[in-house]
C-alpha cells in the first residue's frame, strides 16, 4: 500500500481529551492513515481508546487540537481538510460528509425494529437521495445470504443475519468509508470469520477503505493491510494518556 501521503483518511497530531481539568482521559494520533481499498484494525483492550478514535474519523467527535485531519475521496482533488471545519464550526459540512461519505456498522448493527429489514436498508440511501433498485438491494443481499430476510423485521432474524444486514445497510448508500465498531462482538468465532470475511471482501470489490475496532485481531489474520495499536499511561491517580502507533511498523498482517 501506499505511503500515506495521498491517503483517503490522514491524521497528524491529532489530540482528543474527555473529562475535567483536574483529570480525565488524553488520546493522542500522531500518525494514522488509510487509503481506498485497505483494511486498516484499531486493536486495544477496553477503554484504551479505540472507539473514541473510530467516532474522531467518523466525524462524530471533534478533536481538541489537530495538526492535519483530510479526507480525499473520488472526484474530490483537493480533499476535505477536516480540522479546519472543526475548528469553525461547520456542521453542515461535516453532516454532509458523513452522509455522502461515511457507513458506520455499530456493535450490535443498531436496526430499526419497526422497519423490515429492507426498509432498514434503503434508510441510508433515501437520507442520501440514492434510488437502489429492487435488483440491486436483492442482488446484495443474496451475497450476503439474507436474501430471503428481506421482509422480515430484525427481531425475527439470528445475530449473525442482523450483523449482515447491518453491513449491507451500511454499504447501501455507496459509501467510500466504512466504519466497523466490533461489530463481531456478539457472535460466536465461527459466525464471527464468517461475517468478517464477508464485508472484507465487499470492501476489496468496491474499492472501500475499512476501519474496524476488534479486540481479537485472530479473527481478521489475512484480511488487514495495517494495524494500529495503543500505549496507555496512567499520569496520575485522575489523569490516563493513550497513543496511537502502528502495529509492527505497519507491515501487513497475515495468518
């Protein structure tokens, strides 16, 4: 993969602190970056900041203090310099982004349970102004082995289907980043590999960049481009401070 220098997502001295000013808890990026069609983990025990970090890149929270912070997608030379829209408040713009740009699969894939499952699906795609022909959305979801799902509503699904149809639904839209917070973590290995091996491949064909919180970087073994890890410090009795660097200089891991 590349260098980084023309990356889909680059961040540079990125700082993001949560709590008071007499302690809390510090997040601190000096580098990170993914590029189009990478699969790039955040690994970590609990609270060491993986999903602070993955709400940061999903324009969810806003950094402290950020040196760079750019988004580049297709047809967009210039990128999106990210920190400046923070820094003067541009909510508009960054609303757009994550509509434009982003999908996000939450830990327990977070469908609606008065909408069928096809309705969650085309949710992202009406909010975005996307017409996903009937062929299209039957034609995902037969990929993904939820075809026959399509009219159910979620509580009559298996975790494992809720988990597909939630990365379907966040693909729906034709996203250029996709956002993955353990969204594993309630099944078994087996349903697990299977799931992930799944959106690793529909992020390879569609030229997606994938970002996904895991604890278990096992389950990913020859699907990941880049990982990246994190340092925590305990400063004081009140005061933690976790750093982002690559995992094994950032070569490729493999199983």
């Amino acid at each position: 993969m590349g260098d980084g220098q023309t990356a889909m997502v680059r961040m540079e001295s990125i700082v993001k602190r949560r709590g008071q000013a007499d302690g809390g808890f510090e997040l601190r990026v000096p580098e990170l970056w993914v590029d189009a069609g990478e699969v790039v983990a955040l690994i970590g025990p609990s609270g060491c900041g993986k999903s602070t970090l993955l709400d940061l890149i999903a324009l969810i929270l806003a950094p402290t203090s950020a040196g760079r912070f750019t988004l580049h997608l297709a047809g967009e030379i210039a990128g999106q310099d990210l920190a400046a829209l923070w820094s003067r408040g541009d909510e508009g713009a960054l609303a757009a982004l994550r509509r434009e740009a982003l999908g996000y699969i939450p830990q327990t894939g977070g469908l609606l349970s008065f909408l069928s499952v096809r309705d969650n699906i085309r949710l992202p795609c009406r909010i975005k102004g996307v017409n996903l022909a009937d062929r299209e959305l039957e034609a995902l979801a037969e990929r993904l082995g939820v075809a026959e799902c399509l009219d159910r509503k979620p509580q009559a699904l298996s975790i494992g289907q809720r988990q597909r149809v939630a990365i379907l639904r966040a693909i729906a839209h034709g996203p250029r980043l996709l956002l993955a917070d353990e969204p594993t973590a309630a099944l078994d290995k087996p349903r697990a590999r299977a799931v992930l091996a799944d959106m690793n491949a529909l992020a390879r064909q569609q030229h997606l960049a994938l970002v996904i919180v895991t604890h278990d970087l096992d389950l990913l073994a020859g699907h990941i481009d880049r990982v990246y890890a994190f340092d925590l410090e305990r400063l004081s009795e009140f005061e933690t401070r976790s750093t982002c660097r690559p995992l094994d200089d950032g070569k490729r891991v493999s199983g």
